[in-house]
C-alpha cells in the first residue's frame, strides 16, 4: 500500500504558567492510502494533540511543535508556512470534531457552511458550490438537502449535525479525515450509524481515516490498524486483530480488560487500571506507565523501552519484551515482578 | 412574523399610552403654570382669557382627554410660550438637525467601538488593547458635558480644527457627535471585545480554520458576527442615551435642535411643548427598540419570533 502520511517522532509542547508541558513526546506513526487508522488512549494521552498537530491547528502562542517530522506529499506539515498549510485545510487533510453542536457556527446557514470551504478551495461560482454542497448532504444521508441548506444548526438533531460536520470535511474530496472523538457526544444508536457512514464514505472516495477515540468499539468496528497511546507517547501499534488477540503492552491489556463485556458475570466488577497518568511537566525518566503497571521491573523506573518488532507490523514499546524479561503470561503469575 | 408585528405593536401603543399619561400628570402636578413668572402673577382678567383658550380652566380630566383627542389627530397643539407657533411646526423644524447629529453620532460611536473592541481582541494583552481599554475607561468615566468643553477648548479654540458652535456645515456636526459618541464607543467596545475574546476560542473557530478560511474571514464572518449580538442588544439603550445627552450637547454647541426646544419648554412651563417633545421622543425611542429585536432575529436565526420552529 501507498504511504500518504509519515509522523516520526512528532513532539508537541504547550506554553504554561508552570512551564512547559509535553503534551506528545515523539510520536511516530504512517497512514496508507485508503486506510483507517486508530489512535486510542485514555483523556490528556495527546491524542487529540497528535491530531490537531497534523492539521496545525494549535495556536502558536499557546503550542508548538517542537520536534519531529510529517511527510505528507513530498512535504513535512510541521515545517509548511501557515499561508501553505491552509491551502492544505479542508482540501488535502479535513477534519471532524467531537461535538457538532458546538463545532458549527449557530449563526450561518449550513449551506453556508459548507459551501465556503468549496469556493475557498475550488475557487468556483456559488450555483456550483450549492450543486455540490447538496450532493455531499445527500451522500451522508441528510434527506431534502435542497432545503435543508438554508436552516441552521439548531434545526437539525444531534445525529444529523454530525452528518453535517462529516458533510464539510469532506466536500473538498481531502486524502485524509481527522476525526476526533467523533462518536463520543451521540446516542449508541446514532454511533453506531455514524461509524456505518464513515465505512460506506471510505468506501465510496477511499479517503484513509484518522480515528482519535477512547471507545474500543469503536476501534474494533472500524480500524484497520490501531495505534495505543500514553503519555504522549504510541506505546504499541499494531493491526487491529493482534491488539485485541494479542496485546503485549501491559497498557493495551489494562484498556481491554477494563472494557465492560456483554457476556460477562455482572457481579464481577469492572478492572479499571488503578493510579492516575503521570505529570507531563516532568516526564518519569523511564517508562510513563511504570508507575501504575503490575509488571513494572526495575529497568522500566530508569529507563526507556525500546520500540520491540513482534511479527510484521506489531510494535511494542515495553522492557517486558526483552528477553532477559519474564514474559506477560508467566509475569501474570507472580506480578510481583523481580 | 406577522403576528408578532401586531402584538409589539399593540404593546408599543400600550407603552407610549403609559408615557403620555404620566408625563400629564405629574407635568400638571408640579406648583406653577406657564403664566406665572418668578412669582409676577398676570393680570386675573387676562390670566382668565390665556386658561381658557389654552383650556387650562377645565378640570385635568378634561384637559387631559382633549388632549388624547388631539393627539390621535397628530395635532400636539400650540405652543404656550409663544402661540404663533404650533408643537408640530417645532418639532419639524428642530428634529432634522437632531437627527443628523444623533444618526452621526451612532454610527461613528457604532463603527469606531466594533473596530476598536475587535483590534484590541486581536491584539489580546499588547500593547494596542491596553490602550484601547484605556480609552474604554475614560469614555466611560467622563462625562459628555466635560468631553463636550474639553474638545471646544482644544480642537476648536486653540487648534482652530472645527468651529466651536452653532450648525450649518458638516464640520459643525464633528465636535457634538465626537462628545455624544464618546461613551457609547467605550461601552461598545469593551463589550465587543469580551464577546470577541470569549468567541475566538469557540470550536467553530476551530472548525472555521480547519476549513482552510483566511484569518480575515474567520474574524469578520464567524467570530464578528456572534460577538456583536449582545451588542445590538444594548443599542436600543445607547440610542436612548445618545438622545438625552443631546439635549445637554445641543444646549452647550448652541444647535437648533430638539434639546434647545425641550430645555426651553420645561423652563417656560410650556405644557404643549413638554409634552409634545416627549411624547414624540418616546414614539422614536419604542419604534428603535422594536427594529433593534427585528435586527437580533436576523444576526441570530435561533431567535425567532414564536418558538415552535424547532425540529428534532
């Protein structure tokens, strides 16, 4: 497959009061043409960082990317001048946010809001603009989308503003969709909808996806690849099926088994992953998940793991895989650890 | 739409009614009549004529009926103080060049508040939005009159820029719109620029950006926008505010307008006159808030005028 985006060793720092804080700390990682990738990770984990990095979203004043590199057509994102970067908005790489409702401008029509991406892009007369901005409605199911283009926001519910949302990253045809937490702020019902649209979308234009979540399922239903993230950084990557067969990151394995089961005895509580996330003022000089693993070694307090090949495209940042390391399954027995 | 014109109409005639009856009442309840001059009563037989062609004999009630009477009629009566002249010819004659003074005064206060509360937004915390608050604070602490003395002083004694009173050229209007603007431009920008600073870090200026859209668009066409609508709810009482400070600027750059006519009539006791300039400024200032809500609702398409508009 053809790589269309090439992270390596982003790092992103924000400007506080207390100093500064490193949000994410050299994330690296590649999306090919027509696939869908997932970063996973639980709140303050830089995901959202990650993502909004890709699109500079963040202000300079308040962050800044600090190291690291985006391959994106021949060109790296982090070092684009602004004017570039916003020729690349919208119309190379789109982005979809959490909650529509507070995403979309109350006060401008929706036909509106679609249609000035497409002029500003495709520089074309407004009856075009209006031609295509009703053929993405209704390619993301809004019906009537003729009349439906002059209402505003509050006239349209919760499921369907996120259509729209979807409808806007998209009307430019962008090689890539961000979306943050997408699914997060809708009923499951209306998720599970939504999560149907970026599949039959996928399909239709072969835009490869971004998927930034917490949610597992979501990640199960959609992702051809997922990559975990903590602390700022991706502590395992892999196709999706080994991440959930077969993690090997003692993180990976506290969020899956921390995930409410259908099936399961409901007298048997949740196994939450106990501790908080470590202060990114200043990162642990080991691993950042050291602190709340029940395997943690000495070596993981001090130092660094390094990224570990598990087969050909499972990767895992974790001292566990060295092979002087006790392995997980026989560490489960005795989590003690030496 | 429709009905909600008629129902705000009804409520306007009600509000103005209201007006009308206490300005009546209380005018007539205060010791002293129109004849009477520092204690130099006229003479009976003449007082006598004067109360009963101006009706003054008859009892309030009447008086205040006829008065109703006429008024539906548009006939706010003659003049007191100088009968050859009629409430109505007054009012034609000195409401122009209020008009114009008032309309300069809150488009200039209007443009120059937005513009000043957005640059200083923009500028968040440099130097430019110090020195804008800065301004903001002044304009609103100090007083029309003093601003209003100050800018003679200056800009028309000493600097010779603008003539010091009087009306008949566009470099007339300068200095009273400048007094009268002043306040409502800090007013107006400083709550521009709160509104602009909160809006700035909404999603969909998040959104707006991630569209590609130019800084310049995103502030003028999705920022501006819904920063300004608690702005146009405060205009109807800035216009109001425009129109009384009138009256002391009028008097203090000596313009023939409304003010002169007003200040004029309460020292005069002059009935027909009070109550004339007031009924007729209450008529503006309803019929201004009215286009102000009628402005709200376009700026903001939630707000319509029935609320069953809503769908799910």
């Amino acid at each position: 497959m053809e790589k269309l985006l090439e992270v390596d060793g982003l790092q992103v720092a924000f400007k506080t009061h207390g100093g500064p804080i490193q949000a994410v700390r050299g994330v690296s990682f590649t999306l090919h043409k027509g696939e869908t990738i997932a970063i996973v990770g639980e709140s303050g984990c830089g995901k959202s960082v990650t993502a909004k990095s890709i699109m500079r979203l963040i202000p300079e004043h308040i962050g800044k990317i600090v190291g690291g590199k985006m391959l994106f057509q021949g060109k790296d994102l982090a070092q684009l001048p602004e004017k570039e970067m916003r020729e690349m908005r919208g119309s190379q790489i789109s982005m979809i946010f959490q909650d529509a409702m507070t995403s979309l401008n109350p006060t401008i029509s929706i036909g509106e809001q679609i249609m000035e991406g497409i002029i500003r892009h495709q520089k074309v007369p407004r009856s075009e603009a209006k031609r295509q901005a009703t053929e993405i409605l209704q390619l993301v199911g809004i019906a009537n989308p003729e009349s439906r283009l002059k209402q505003y926001l509050h006239q349209f519910s919760g499921g369907m503003r996120q259509r729209i949302m979807i409808a806007i990253a998209l009307v430019c045809k962008p090689a890539i969709l961000i979306a943050d937490e997408p699914t997060t702020a809708l009923d499951v019902t209306i998720q599970a909808q939504i999560i149907e649209l970026f599949q039959t979308i996928q399909r239709k234009t072969g835009v490869s996806i971004i998927m930034i979540t917490h949610d597992l399922g979501v990640v199960a239903k959609i992702a051809d690849r997922v990559n975990v993230m903590y602390a700022g950084k991706v502590v395992e990557s892999g196709p999706v099926r080994e991440i959930f067969y077969n993690p090997q990151h003692p993180y990976t394995k506290g969020l899956l088994s921390s995930m409410p089961r259908l099936d399961a005895d409901r007298n048997i509580p949740l196994s939450p992953i106990p501790g908080t996330p470590p202060d990114l003022f200043a990162p642990p000089a080991g691993c950042a998940f050291a602190a709340r693993c029940e395997y943690a070694l000495e070596v993981c307090r001090a130092h660094q793991p390094e990224e570990t090949q598990l087969g050909s495209k499972h990767v895992v940042s974790c001292w566990l895989q060295d092979p002087r390391a006790k392995k997980l399954t026989t560490a489960q027995q005795s989590p003690t650890g030496t | 739409m429709l009905s909600f014109i008629l129902r705000r109409f009804v409520s306007m005639i009600v509000t103005l009614w209201l007006i009308i009856t206490l300005t009546f009442f209380l005018m007539h309840a205060a010791p002293g009549n129109p004849f009477e001059k520092e204690g130099k009563g006229l003479p009976d037989a003449v007082a006598a004529n004067l109360n009963a062609f101006y009706n003054l004999d008859k009892p309030l009630i009447v008086q205040y009926g006829l008065y109703l009477q006429n008024l539906v009629k548009f006939d706010l009566g003659p003049s007191i103080a100088n009968s050859s002249d009629s409430v109505n010819k007054i009012i034609a004659r000195g409401f122009p060049v209020s008009f114009q003074l008032g309309l300069v005064a809150i488009l200039f206060a209007i443009v120059t508040g937005i513009a000043l509360g957005v640059v200083a937004a923009l500028r968040h915390n440099r130097l430019i939005d110090y020195v804008a608050m800065v301004i903001a604070v002044i304009g609103i602490s100090v007083p029309s009159f003093v601003l209003a003395s100050l800018l003679i002083k200056y800009l028309a004694v000493e600097w010779k820029l603008f003539p010091t009173a009087t009306w008949g050229t566009w470099q007339h209007v300068v200095l009273p719109a400048l007094a009268l603007a002043f306040s409502p431009i800090a007013i107006i920008a400083r709550l521009t620029r709160t509104n602009m600073l909160e809006v700035l870090t909404a999603e969909y200026i998040e959104t707006a950006r991630a569209k590609g859209l130019s800084p310049a668009t995103i502030v003028f066409k999705h920022a501006l926008r819904n920063a300004i609508l608690p702005v146009v709810t405060l205009l109807g009482a800035l216009i109001a505010n425009i129109l009384t400070g009138s009256f002391v600027i009028e008097k203090i750059f000596a313009i023939p307008g409304m003010g002169k006519y007003f200040v004029a009539g309460i020292n005069n006791r002059d009935y027909s006159v009070i109550m004339g300039t007031t009924v007729f400024y209450s008529t503006l200032l309803i019929f201004m808030m009215f286009v102000v809500d009628v402005l709200y609702s376009i700026i903001d398409p939630r707000i319509k005028f029935h609320g069953k508009e809503r769908e799910g």
